[in-house]
C-alpha cells in the first residue's frame, strides 16, 4: 500500500524521497485508524445460551468496568469478605450466586466451600457472564457460570445449602422481587439460607435518607428508600429473618431460612 502511494505521488512530480515521506504521513494514520476498528468490532467471546429475558435491570454494559466501579464506592475485598463473613459457608455446601455480575464473590465462595462443594453463578447479562468465566478460568477456580435470571432459576428443588444475593434484589420491580424470592425458596433445601447484601437507605444518616427519599418513585428501590425490604423475604416464606449488619451508610446485610420442617 505504501509503494503504491510513493508511486502515484511520484506521477504527480515529487521527487522519491518527497514521495515517500507523504506516503508514510498518510498511510500510517490510515492503518492506525483501520486498526483501531478492528480491535473495536472485535466481538467479545459471548456464552453460546440464549439470553433469558427479564424485567429486572441487566448492567450488560456495566460490564467492563463494574468491579472499579466497586471498588471505587467502597465495596470492594472488604465488602465482599464481610458478605462471606454472614454466609459463614462451610467446607462441601453447595452455593448459589444469583445476578453475580463479573462473579468477585463467586470466586471467593468457591474458595470457602473447597472443592468437595459447589459453587454456581448466574446473571442475565451477557458480558458479565463472559467475564465472570475469563476470571474464573484464570484463577483455575471451578465455578459454572451460566445465563439465567433469579425468577426462573434452571435449578431442581432443594439443590442448594445457600444462596447468595449481593447488591442485586434492586435490580428487580417488586413483583420480580417476589418471584424471585419464592425461586429462591424453593431450590434452598429445608434449613438452607439466603444471604443478601442490599441498599437500605432507611437506616442511613439522616442526611442520607433525605437524599435517598426521592428514589422511593423508582418501583425497583421503593422498598430499600422505604425500609420495607424485609417483608419481601418473610412473604416468600423465609423464617426466621435477620438483619445481621450493616456497611458503610447505605447497606444492610440479612439472614434468611427456609424453614426445616422435619425438625419440628
Ligand atoms: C449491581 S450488580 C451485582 C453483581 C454482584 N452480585 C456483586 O455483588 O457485585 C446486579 C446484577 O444483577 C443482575 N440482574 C439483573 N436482573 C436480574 C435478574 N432478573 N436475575 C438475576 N440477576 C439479575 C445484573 O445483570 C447485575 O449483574
């Protein structure tokens, strides 16, 4: 391509050496550009399952930045450490991640059930998933990520010791949020927990609270302006329910079982 310019440069009348120099100035720019497309229309290795759909908000493009994004807010390995820290996972249990984004806490999950346990994470987006399996593979963790969305989990009942919940049950329009939580209940096995780490602007500073009132016209953040997160939990049939901690001034952490009826 760069003899072909010098040569048609040199047609015109410039001398070789002239003729050349142009060429490069204006071929080089070109290939960069060309370049520079290419990498940008490169597809990203997406997961060959169809995308399920769903009402809650997918951060598909949220993706390759989210966990700066983390850790910028202050929920970053400390946040997540505390998370595992009210799971209290135990070496062999079977845990679910639902709407596990890059999977940070997946990885770490696997890593507190071992290898005679099994960890499993799901979200509806994408480029989460893709990235959740790229990191996971380079760790050599042994997790299955997969597509799926919480109010149709791809699970047999009673498939999991626990169920992880982080920074996602705001994602979901209240009737999402029930469906969810009543798919929840039923893939936890009796005695099982589910642990949820969520917005709770109700029990912030007052100056908080304030700013966080207006977003009570958001169906999906009514319940987390409002204080009204729990009732979720105890209508899906979680008992008992337990507001365990806190984190910096906008999250709560809760416990919830499923009841083991067998134990009277
Ligand atoms: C704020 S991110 C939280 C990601 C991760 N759990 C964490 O703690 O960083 C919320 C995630 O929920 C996912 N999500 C949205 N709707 C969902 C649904 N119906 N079922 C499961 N996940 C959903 C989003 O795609 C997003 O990855």
């Amino acid at each position: 391509m760069l003899g072909g310019a010098a040569e048609i440069l040199m047609l015109w009348g410039f001398s070789v050496w002239t003729a050349v120099l142009v060429a490069v100035l204006l071929v080089c720019p070109a290939i960069m550009v060309w370049g520079a497309i290419q990498v940008l229309r490169r597809p990203t290795e997406l997961p060959l399952e169809p995308v399920p759909e769903t009402r809650g908000m997918s951060l598909n493009w949220a993706a390759p930045f989210y966990d700066r994004w983390c850790r910028g807010c202050g929920l970053g390995d400390a946040f997540r450490a505390e998370t595992l820290r009210h799971a209290a996972l135990q070496l062999g249990e079977r845990v679910l991640d639902v709407g596990c984004g890059t999977g940070v806490l997946t990885r770490r999950a696997a890593e507190a059930v071992g290898p005679t346990g099994r960890a499993v994470g799901i979200d509806p987006a994408p480029k989460m998933i893709a990235r959740a399996r790229a990191n996971a593979a380079r760790e050599g963790a042994r997790i299955a990520f997969r597509l799926g969305v919480i109010e149709r989990l791809p699970f047999e009942d009673r498939s999991f010791d626990v169920v992880l919940a982080s920074l996602m049950i705001h994602h979901l329009p209240p009737d999402v949020k029930r469906e969810g939580l009543r798919e929840v209940y039923r893939v936890l096995r009796p005695g099982g927990r589910l642990v949820v780490a969520d917005f709770d602007w109700s029990r912030a500073h007052p100056v908080w609270r304030m700013l966080a009132w207006p977003l009570r016209i958001l169906p999906m953040l009514r319940a987390h302006a409002a204080g009204r997160v729990t009732p979720y939990f105890v209508e899906a049939g979680f008992r008992p329910v337990d507001l365990v901690g806190r984190w910096r001034w906008s999250v709560s952490f809760w416990v919830a079982r499923r009841p083991d009826e067998s134990r009277g």
